[in-house]
C-alpha cells in the first residue's frame, strides 16, 4: 500500500503478536473469583507508565472509585485514553499521576495549558470515535482500522495515523493505529465473581476496552450470581476470561450518574468541574481523595448515607435497566 | 399560540431557528449539550413528534424526559428515555461512515471561510501557549461523515475568522474536492452555520454566504462581526423571531434552569420593530 501521508505524532506501539502471548499467557482463560479491593486492585493491576484507558467518564458510570484510588495510591506516568470525559483527566494529570494524553475530548481550563507549556503534559490529538475505534482495532487482534473520518484535521498531524492509497477502491483512506491499553477500568451496574459483566443502557467502548486490554479491573455496583449471568446470557456485555479483578463498588461512578441505579449529585458534579476551571485542584483532591482510604470510608464520611439515598430516590427510570 | 414574540434573547433566538429546521423525515446526530440539543428536543415538542435523533453513546431515537440535570445529555437515563435502540460509540460512528445520518447539528467554538472547526485552541498550538479547549470530541465524525452538517456559534469577529487556529474537525479544509483528497465520503460536508445574528449557506466554491439576518440587527452589523468579508446572496432573508409557544416550551419544558438559554442580549419589539433592549 502507498502512504500518503503520515501524523508526526508518538502512538502506542503496535503489537497484535505480543497481544496474542499476553492473551495465552497472562488473562485467566479459567473461571476463577477475582473479588478484591479497590486498593488491592489498582496495586496490583495499575503500573507506573501504563497506558490505561477507563470507559465513560467521572460522571457518567464512570469508574469514579477506581480513579480515585489511583491517585490515592500515586501512580506516575500514566498515558490516559481521552476520549468522552470531563474531569478524569484534569485529576489524573493535576494528581501527577499521568503525563501524556490521548485526546479525543476532555474537560478543559487553565490547567491544560499550563502543564503543556510546563511539559508535565504531552498530548496528542484524535477525536472520541477515532480513539474508540482504536480500541475496536485492538479488541479485533488486528494492527490498524481504516476510516473515513478524521482527515485533514489539524488533529491528524498531532496523531500516529496514516493515510494511504485503498488497494481496492484507490481512493484515499485513513488508517488508525490498533490500541491494546496496558490496562482499562470499567464500571458496571452488574458482575459475577468471576467477572462476567452486564452494562446496561448505552456505553461509549466497554466491551471493546475489556476485549482491548492486557489487564483489566472492573468495578461493579452489584455483584450478582453466575446463576443469574446464565439465566439471561444476552445481557453479557463483558465476559469473564477478559477480566482480571472485580470490585465491588456501590456508588463507584459518584458524583455521576448510573442508569437506573442513581442519578448524578448536580452539587458533587459543579464541584468537580468548578475546580477544573479555576485550574486548582488542591482542594478537591484533599476533600475527595486524601481525606479517606477507602470508598467505602468515602461514601460514609464524605459524601454521607443522606445524599445516596437522595441520588438513588431521584433516579425514577427504570425501563431497559432493571433484570 | 403561534403569535411572533415580543420579549426574547439571542439564544432563545438561534435554538428557535435550528429548531425550524429539524424535520422527522431525516435522522439527525446531535453534538454534545447547548443549542443542538436545545434545538431538537424543541422540534421534538413542536412539529416533529417523531423525529429520530442520534447521540455520541449510540442512543438511537430517545424520547427525552427534560430537563436534564448539569452535564447529563448523554448515557444518563433521562436522556436516553423511550429509545430505539442504545448502542455504544462506535455504533453512531458506523451509523454515520453507513450514511445514515443525514444531518449533524454541531456547536463550534470557530469557524473560517471554508466551514472548518476549531474546538482545540484559540491561539498557537505549539508548547501551549493559545487557550486550550476541550477537542473535537464527536464533532469531528459528525462533520465528515453525515451528509450535511448544521454549525451552531456566535457572531462575533473572534468566532468568524480567515482560517481557524486549529482544525479540529473538518469542513471544506481548503476547497472543492479537498475532502476527498483527505479520505472523507464524497457529497458530505457543511450546510448551514446559525447565529444568533445571521443564517449563512455555502457558494458553489464551498465558502460562507450570508443567506439571512435577524430582523434586530443590519447587515452591517453582522459584518462588523466577522474577520473576513463573506459572500452575501443576493436576496437576503430575514430571519422571523421566535413564536411564544416556542418559548414557553424551551423556558418550561426544556432549559428550565437557564443552563443554555440564560446568556446573550435581550430583543423587544419597540415602536414597531425589533431591537436590542436596554436593560
């Protein structure tokens, strides 16, 4: 195939082969129980300079928690997948947790530009399907997707992608970079010990972050039995030999939403983000993360049994997510 | 109840005129939050109860239940209500590279002469230095892959420049045939950009024309809020203002607490016309 044209930008190698070994050697091909902690979880699972994608976002059946353990246990030099968020970014670069960004959205302000031009920040630029399909490309086993968006973006010079001439229609194509994070947290409304998992309602990549990941922790906010996971397989979203931890984390997207469980706490929400944009994170961080050492400790001592039952009373919807 | 409106601000203005626009004979992806979303759960109330609309999470044909709370516009169930069908991310992007999103309805930070979009940085790129934005997000499928795109943004010279600072999503890049070059899906690509001031089309040679104004303010006016002097058709329009029924729908129904709507001047109609009010 004749490339094009090329982006000038650093991507995560690529390596089907190597995903491959990972997958024989490494993902637990039996049925085995993966409860933990949050704690144990993340020390065990996320490692200083890895790429790590979550799905969704703080607010929005986000792994909340999760994140916050991981600032909690202070990683260093994460590479995040950027796509579809608000605020996780802005912890996690503002944390000194991670130091490069793949963005396809994030919650802006002036810290974004100041840790740029401080170089604690190195970004490059996608945009949010673009990034998800990255993940499908990872999830498939396969070295790059083509696609027909993205091209002549100011975004594609700032990104690995290439262009080349289509050996079948020899039209121009693009050409995106398979992703296999080094590791995803995902948050789901259900779980089996094992790791068989249900989202319910729309998602932005879970399925393909877990298919996509050489680690992989879920957070869940019930944990339910595998009886239950046979009784209606359709609703597997996540199947166990992916995953590599379970989490049981009630609340775990607070202060966002998830469908038909809880709605989002507007005040916790504007907090978040009204700390973004005043660029000063000290506080929220101090308050939300520092202050406790478990999310349990959190949701009893921070945030408070009142306004969980609030946020859970004020989800009304049930339709398409209660089995 | 049809009656035109009297007392309005510019939002309410702009989300009226898009909101005219949507017709439940196409399928729409709508971007993120703001006037977009504002302007078609407005159609959706008013003449195209059975209009399908598409967002970023892959929900296909919700029948919202409003208003959302901060930032909830996708995923959370409220927006998500009475769906079709609910799909992940990469599904509306397939819907879209199918073909079957016949009109994208965007908000843009910039605009230039050709229709392209910065959501990225005003300023320089490089090392940082320009304002830092958020990105193109889901724009950038939306703008090169459904078949027209509607751009929301204000008038105002910054907004309205020669070449945006970044591309962040593409419009007709530098020209006829540009697109096609860079590998996006020929017969694609802008349509409309709304103002709260004016309505602006594309000429033959893929740059903006304006095509009409809002009746409170003269051309000169929208020029003067422009960086570049656009195509003007030769029979400008005027825009016609919201109608009270609209209003009571956005102001009750919709944007109950002003996140959208509660920014911009203020219209009243005076002495026989339109004008900006003085308060």
């Amino acid at each position: 195939m004749r490339i094009l044209e090329e982006g000038k930008a650093d991507y995560l190698k690529v390596d089907p082969d190597g995903y491959r070994a990972c997958v024989r050697d490494n993902k637990p091909h039996q049925m085995v129980s993966k409860m933990m902690t949050h704690k144990e979880a993340v020390e065990r699972f996320v490692r200083d300079g890895d790429y790590l994608a979550y799905d969704s976002n703080y607010f929005q059946r986000g792994p909340s928690s999760l994140i916050r353990e991981i600032i909690r246990q202070r990683k260093k030099n994460l590479w995040l997948c950027g796509k579809f968020t608000y605020v996780a970014v802005a912890l996690l670069v503002e944390s000194g947790c991670a130091d490069r960004v793949d963005i396809g959205f994030i919650g802006f302000g002036p810290w974004i530009s100041r840790a740029v031009r401080e170089k604690k920040c190195t970004i490059y630029e996608y945009s949010n399907a673009v990034m998800t399909l990255r993940l499908k490309a990872g999830a498939m086993g396969i070295p790059f997707i083509p696609t027909r968006s993205f091209g002549g973006t100011d975004g594609y010079q700032h990104s690995g992608c290439k262009t080349v001439e289509d050996p079948f229609t020899g039209k121009p194509v693009l050409l995106l970079p398979a992703l296999n994070p080094d590791v995803s947290i995902i948050h789901v409304h259900q779980a089996d010990e094992f790791g068989n998992a249900r989202v319910f309602g729309t998602g932005i990549a879970h399925a393909e972050c877990a298919l996509a990941s050489k680690r992989v922790i879920l957070s869940a906010e019930e944990i339910i039995d595998t009886e239950e996971i046979r009784r209606d397989p359709a609703r597997t979203s996540i199947a166990h030999f992916t995953v590599d931890a379970v989490v049981h984390a009630p609340f775990g997207a607070y202060p966002g939403t998830v469908q038909g469980y809880y709605a989002s706490d507007p005040m916790g929400v504007i907090e978040a983000m009204g700390a973004m944009f005043r660029g000063d994170f000290t506080e929220y961080l101090k308050k939300h993360v520092y202050s406790v050492a478990t999310h349990d400790e959190y949701l009893s001592k921070v945030v408070g049994t009142e306004k969980l039952a609030e946020i859970r009373r004020r989800e009304t919807i049930r339709e398409g997510y209660v089995s | 109840m049809s009656t035109p409106a009297t007392d309005f601000n510019e939002r309410e203005f702009v989300i009226c005129q898009i909101s005219r626009l949507v017709d439940d004979k196409y399928i729409y992806w709508v971007g993120g939050g703001g006037e977009p979303m504002n302007s078609v759960l407005l159609a959706k109330r008013m003449g195209a109860p059975n209009l399908q609309y598409l967002t970023e999470d892959g929900c296909v044909g919700p029948e919202a239940r409003v208003p959302f709370d901060p930032l909830m516009t996708m995923i959370a169930s409220p927006a998500n209500y009475r769906a079709l069908q609910w799909g992940t991310m990469n599904y509306a992007a397939d819907l879209a590279q199918l073909g079957y999103v016949d009109y994208g309805v965007l908000a843009t930070l910039q605009v230039d002469r050709y229709g392209n979009i910065n959501s990225t940085v005003v300023g320089k790129y490089e090392g940082g230095e320009g304002r830092r934005f958020g990105g193109p997000g889901g724009a950038d499928s939306i703008a090169a892959l459904a078949w027209r795109t509607i751009l929301v943004t204000d008038q105002q010279k910054r907004k309205f420049v020669e070449r945006v600072d970044f591309i962040s999503s593409p419009g007709f890049l530098d020209g006829p045939g540009a697109r096609e070059r860079h590998g996006l899906p020929p017969g694609t690509g802008p349509w409309r950009v709304y103002t709260p001031w004016a309505m602006y089309g594309y000429g033959a040679d893929c740059q903006l024309m304006i095509q009409a104004i809002a009746p409170f303010v003269t051309l000169e006016q929208v020029l003067a809020e422009m960086s570049f002097k656009p195509a003007i058709a030769p029979k400008l329009e005027i825009l016609e203002v919201p109608t009270e029924e609209e209003l009571m729908i956005l102001r009750t129904q919709i944007d109950v607490g002003g996140q959208v709507t509660d920014r911009g001047r203020w219209i009243e109609f005076k002495d026989g016309k339109y004008t900006f009010a003085a308060r």
